[in-house]
C-alpha cells in the first residue's frame, strides 16, 4: 500500500487531535495518546492548549496537582512527561529495561566512571532505587540538585569504607557536585520508571519531587503495557521503524526489539515504514478542516519523531526547527510547518515573534492572530504585541 505524502500529515494531525480541539472532558485521551514531554518547564501545557477547547493553563496545574489524574515523571528519553496517573503502567513501568538491555542513552554517559566508582550498572541501580525509596518515603524534596544530594547521601551511609571516598570525590559532570550526586542523577531517570520518585507540586521555577505513596496516587499494574505502549507509538507516529522507536525511546537496540516484537502481528509494511494494521483504513480518511492553524510549542507530540521531511522538506529550515537546544514554536498549517515562533512573559503580558516560511498573506496573519489571542486568553494574560520577521 502507497501512503501519500497528505494522507500521512491527515493522518497524524488527526490521531494528535490537532484537527479539532476536544472538550475538556476529553482532556485524559489526548494526554493519553502519547504523552505530552514538559521539557522546557511548561510545554506540556502549550501542548494542551493546542487540543482542548475552554480550558486554562491554572485549570491544567490543578488536575496534575491537587486532582492528581494527571502524572508528571521522567519517562520517555529520561524526558519529564505528563500522562494520565491511570497509564503510568505505560509511561513507567513498561520502559524498565531487562537484563543486558542498558545503558539507556540518558545513563551511558555514567559508563565510563563505573570504574572509579567501582560500582556495577546494576548493582548502582538498585543501591540507588533503594535510597530512592527510602528517602521519599514520607517527604517532599524541592530542587534537583537537593534531590540528588540527599539521596547520594543515603547512599553513601550504607556504602562500605573503601568506596566512600571515590563516592566523595568531585564530579566530572558538574562543578560544585559530588561523583555520587552525578551517578544518583544519572540513575533517578530508570528509577523512575520503576515507580519510585514522581515530580510534586512545582515551587516557583523549582521543581518538586516525592514518591508515588507521598503524593497519593496509585496505578494498575498491566500486564499488557509493554504491547501498549509500543502499539501507542505506532498509532502516533507510523509509519515508522523499530529503528525510530528505538530512538524515540531512548534505549537500547536490544529493548527496542523486545517491544517492537510485542506487536510484530499488529503492524502491516507500507512503503515508508510499518503502521498498525487496524490504522489502514484510516489513512484514507481526509478529514481535516482546510486552513486548520496551530501554534505548536517545543516538543509538541507532533513534532517529536519521524516523518520530519513530510512536516518540513527544506533541510535547512528543518534546523531552525528542530535545534540542538532551545527549540523555538512550530506554526503547523494543515499538518505542515510554515513557520516558528517564540513567545515573552513578563508579567501578566505575553510578546509573541513569528519567523513565517512562506509569504505573510492577510489570511495567514489572520489565523496567527487569533490563535495568539486564544493563547493568552488560556494563559489569562493580555497579548501585549505580535511580531512578525
């Protein structure tokens, strides 16, 4: 089967609910379909706005901090990402890795001070894991840095006397940090996925951290989520690869096979990859209101894996969008991507730059408009200018 190039953007802004945006009452799906990074602090919020109608940014703190159905917590690449608390088994627990399936990319770069530590990947893990639990038992911890300190201590407490000084010994990652600190920073990430430290209510620009039992929320057990969460990838982002979702998970190549094959009699060969086969009818489907505009943050799902040529085919507008560090916005226009944008906070006003890839029709300047005012509106702020380059 030929999958054209518009039936897999249709597709995609479709499965991201980027066509229409859903009530709020629908708020848990698309949370749900993939998982939102909140990596820059905030982005996870941009992500909802884009989805959920007559909803606000403070309507969306409260549900992850006092209702509590929505979960923050390293998932995905070691990523902070938000989810719905009752698909935790997805976003948690189903990327704990096997035996021999790590290092994970976040935790390789801890390899080469094992030695000096002289402390086996494993046996770090679970030292860790164990301090982890122990020292989030009935608190509340503010700050990463204190996070990994306090427990680095904790550590070291049960450490025997001959490692406690390559444990002290200044660290190669990060001035005024500890050897441990750095390998309990490194480790927090698989930690987490294990269920035991989950971020708490933020504290200014400070994150928080507790565990799971401390912040009061709980989660089934699936057995199915490991088939789950691969399947929801697919769902996402196909066609694609087990190459891609390897990538997009952050592990390694043996753990990406093992959740690749949990769905290898789910998945049909089209030619740009594979895609669920229950997904085929749909890629028929052309659905998506003509002219339907978005204002995409960093890290938005949509943005987050394969098909960049599709969303973007110039290579070098393709770096402006997808940079080594401090993306910008993606204006998305039916599926592709005309443009980036930046926003500015001070106060209770919000500044907006737009960068278009295409000539600034009054049309297109129309749609960026009233989708920058909805946006301050969800922020409860007044759009105090909007730039264009």
């Amino acid at each position: 089967m030929v999958i054209s190039d518009e039936q897999y953007r249709q597709f995609r802004v479709r499965t991201h609910h980027l066509a229409q945006r859903l009530p709020a009452q629908q708020l848990l799906t698309a949370a749900g379909t993939i998982g939102f990074q909140n990596s820059p602090p905030g982005a996870w919020e941009q992500a909802v706005f884009n989805r959920i109608a007559d909803i606000t940014a403070a309507e969306l703190r409260a549900m992850l901090e006092e209702q509590k159905s929505l979960l923050q917590a390293w998932s995905f690449r070691g990523a902070p990402a938000v989810f719905p608390t009752q698909d935790a088994a997805v976003f948690l627990n189903a990327l704990v890795a096997e035996k021999n399936e790590d290092p994970w990319i976040y935790t390789a770069g801890l390899v080469p001070s094992l030695p000096q530590l002289g402390i086996d990947y494993t046996t770090l893990l679970t030292v860790v894991g164990q301090a982890t639990k122990a020292v989030l038992a009935d608190k509340t911890i503010t700050g990463k840095g204190q996070l990994d300190a306090a427990i680095a201590d904790a550590v070291a407490a049960d450490l025997p006397a001959a490692k406690q000084a390559a444990w002290q010994q200044p660290s190669p990652y990060g001035a005024k940090q500890t050897l441990g600190e750095a390998a309990v920073s490194f480790m927090l990430r698989p930690a987490s996925f294990q269920g035991l430290v989950v971020f708490g209510k933020r504290s200014g620009q400070s994150p928080s951290f507790t565990s799971p039992q401390h912040w009061g929320v709980d989660w089934p057990q699936e057995s199915g989520a490991l088939r789950e969460l691969a399947w929801r990838y697919v769902h996402a982002y196909g066609p694609t690869n087990r190459q891609e979702f390897t990538k997009w998970l952050g592990c390694s190549t043996a753990q990406g096979q093992r959740l690749w094959a949990l769905i290898a009699g789910e998945v049909t060969a089209v030619d740009a990859g594979s895609v669920l086969t229950t997904d085929l009818s749909e890629f028929q489907k052309t659905v998506v209101p003509a002219g339907t505009l978005r204002l995409l943050g960093p890290h938005d799902p949509y943005l987050d894996a394969n098909g960049r040529d599709l969303l973007l085919p110039d290579k070098k507008l393709q770096r402006k969008v997808w940079r080594t560090v401090g993306n910008p916005g993606a204006v998305l226009l039916d599926g592709q991507i005309v443009g980036v944008w930046r926003q500015r906070k001070q106060g209770k006003q919000l500044s907006m730059t737009v960068d278009s890839f295409r000539p600034l029709t009054g049309e297109l300047k129309q749609k960026i408009t009233e989708q920058a005012e909805m946006y301050a509106v969800f922020l409860k702020m007044a759009l105090k200018e909007l730039l264009y380059q």
